[in-house]
C-alpha cells in the first residue's frame, strides 16, 4: 500500500477555498482512503501547516491513476494559485519501518 501525504499553507484568507479546492478529490475513485484534515496546531516545535491530505492508494498504479484523474487536475486548478505552501510525500506502508531499529 502507498500512502500519500500533502502538507498545504493557505494564502491569508484563503484557507477554506483551499479547503473546498482539496474537497474535489474525495471525489477520485482511485483512493482506497481519503482525508482532507484541518491542523489541530498543538505542536509546540511548528505550526505553518494548515490542511493535510492524506490518502491510501493500492499501489503505485493506483497512485498514478488517482493524478490522472480529472478532479486531481480540477483541485490543482483552484489550490495552486491560493497556497503559498505544498510539501508531498509517497511512502510504501509495506516497507515502513514499524519498531526501533538497531543504532550503530
């Protein structure tokens, strides 16, 4: 399984057009799992990020397919001018690692 995470910064007073822009994708069949988040901000080390989306895809080729989808692109279309911030991140849940490891 793929999990796909999205860190966003909304532009001042942008924050829920961002959110309704991200909105459209809950509407990709692509996506086993699908969450648009708002961030709580109860991290004392940083709080810049506003919305997170995080998605749980099959495997890559349903990754692929969910950015082919044409309400991805209708996202990017009203999301990309109003964020001042986009950090992405595409891990393989089946090689996380899921207890401590030996320190050398």
């Amino acid at each position: 399984m793929i999990r796909h995470i999205v860190f966003f910064t909304a532009q001042t007073g942008e924050i829920e057009r961002v959110r309704a822009g991200l909105s459209l994708l809950t509407g990709n069949p692509h996506a086993l799992t699908l969450e648009i988040g708002t961030n709580v901000k109860s991290d004392q080390l940083g709080n810049e990020v506003d919305l997170v989306v995080y998605g749980e895809f099959e495997d890559a080729a349903a990754l692929a397919a969910y950015k082919a989808h044409p309400a991805y692109q209708a996202s990017i279309d009203i999301v990309r001018p109003i964020r001042e911030m986009r950090i992405a991140a595409d891990f393989d849940s089946q090689n996380a690692v899921k207890s401590p490891l030996p320190l050398s």
